[in-house]
C-alpha cells in the first residue's frame, strides 16, 4: 500500500467516526444541537447498510437452516439488551427491542409475522393480548360489586418492556457459495422471546415469541438505530452490523429436518447438558462441510 493509499484511509476512517460518533456535540451551541447532524454531515453521509449480494439458487452447492436463540443473560450478547431504563439517557440510545417497536409503531417496520416461517401476517393490534395486562385489583372488583364505578387505581396494567426481554430468536441459512468457494451464513428473521405477560409474575413464567420480523424488511431501520460500542464509543455499531455479522453468542435449538423440524429438546428432554452438546453437533456438522470441501 502507497502512501496515498494509507493517508486516504486514515482520512476515511476519522472522517466516519466524526459522522457517527460525534453527532454535532462539539459544535453544539446549545443542547438542542446535539444529536442534530449538519448540513455539511449529510451531504457527506453515504451510510446506508451493505446490500446483499445476489446469489443464485444454482451456486448453492449446500444449505442448512437453522434456529438459535440468544439468551440476553450472557455478556456478549449485552448490546441487545441494553439500556432497558430510557428515562435518564439520550434518545439516540436505545435497546434493539425498543427499536423495533418504535418503528413497528410508526410503520417503518410494515409487516411482523407469527412464526418463523413468514406465512401469516400479524398487526399491532393483534399482538396486544402479549404485550399488555390489563387486570382489576380487588379493591376494584368489590367496588364493580357494590354498582359503583370503577376507579382508575383499581386498573393494575402491566406492559412487556425492554427490560423483560430474556432473549431473542432467530433463524438463518448457513449456505455453500461455490462460486466464491466459502461458507456464508444469512440472517433470516428474529423475534423477542419475554415471559407470558398473564403470568409474568410467577416464579418460572413460560416464555413466548412476541413475534417476527423478517429481518431483510427491518435492515435499513436497524443500519440506522446504533448499539453501544464498550471498547469506543466514539465508534458504535448499528443492530444491522451486529446481527449480520454474528457478533452475539448463540444456542441452536433447531434444524431443519425430516421430522418437521423439530427442536432439539424435543428428542432430547430434561437434560440441559446434552441438548447443548446436540447444538455444538449441528454446529460442527455445517462447519465440517466446507472443511471437508478441501479435503482430499
């Protein structure tokens, strides 16, 4: 590499990082302006997120889809939990369910789905019944009792918030390029996992998909909503970026197979050792076909 060639990259790199990270707050005159990129940050701007590239049915040599979950408890996956307490922090700093349902909300998002095969269409209001509990006290029912009318501090509601989040699902195709000769792996659809709002409160609440997003629909809403970054926060990372390139740890808990894809704790029961060893298997048998590939 030259000298212009280095000097233009370094030039680059400062100049992304100023646009991101930056957000105007050393130019700010007041702390209205910060967050508010210029004009001159704009006609610069060229952030958009890395189109996929097209890849036809007949390169595909090998595939295997694939379910994994993300448990939120771990370390590495702290980026898409937090902030889960928005009240004393900027509104560019969010966690990447509130993303979502910001922008499910106000329509960026247009289409959520059931399951993660995509086949049925859900609405917001379809969702309602797992994200929201609304419940009367006793207090409240003694007083529907009594003929009277009820009172608003009788009304106990409960909301599915960030912070119940305990995990994210998502499924993906690991696939053989044979043309490019490597491994790649596309994200296919995601879906925030909470306790069951009706028993939230119980000791060990089962756990629902509150729904799906398929996830090349939502790629231009998460490039633009950024996670932070621990190790620089001048440079922080879109949910777009983590996402596509797997910088989480995950558990698969599925595979397509001839049984109706059925879950790995299906065929192995109560037995937590060994259903994660039945994921490292799955793992290493999508791994070993492309080492296999060079081998002779």
């Amino acid at each position: 590499m030259n000298f212009k060639s280095f000097l233009l990259t370094v030039i680059t790199v400062f100049a992304a990082s100023h646009v991101f990270a930056q957000a105007n707050i050393l130019n700010a005159k007041s702390p209205d302006e910060i967050g508010v990129r210029t004009e001159s940050q704009k006609a610069i701007d060229n952030d958009e997120p890395l189109p996929y590239g097209y890849v036809d049915d007949r390169d595909i040599l090998f595939s295997k889809k694939v379910w994994e979950k993300i448990v939120l408890d771990e370390r590495a996956n702290f980026p898409l939990y937090y902030p889960i307490d928005t009240n004393n922090i900027g509104s560019n700093r969010r966690s990447l369910y509130d993303v979502l349902m910001k922008n499910i909300k106000n329509g960026n998002i247009e289409n959520i789905y059931d399951d993660s095969y995509f086949t049925t269409k859900r609405t917001l209001k379809d969702i309602q019944a797992a994200l929201v509990k609304v419940d009367t006290t006793e207090l409240g029912i003694e007083q529907l009792n009594a003929g009277e009318e009820l009172s608003a501090e009788y009304i106990d509601r409960r909301n599915i918030t960030a912070a119940n989040i305990q995990e994210y699902r998502i499924v993906g195709l690991w696939y053989f390029d044979k043309r490019q000769a490597e491994m790649k792996y596309r994200l296919l659809g995601i879906a925030p996992v909470a306790p069951d709002v009706n028993f939230i409160d119980d000791e060990n609440p089962d756990l629902v998909e509150l729904f799906w997003v398929f996830f090349p629909d939502a790629r231009e809403v998460l490039h633009d909503a950024k996670a932070f970054n621990n190790e620089n926060s001048a440079i922080p990372f879109s949910f777009d970026h983590i996402l596509n390139s797997r910088r989480f740890n995950a558990i698969i808990y599925a595979e397509e197979n001839v049984q109706g894809d059925r879950k790995v704790n299906e065929y192995i029961a109560q037995n937590a050792l060994m259903q994660l060893l039945e994921s490292d298997r799955i793992k290493t048998k999508i791994r070993d076909f492309e080492l296999d590939m060079w081998t002779y």
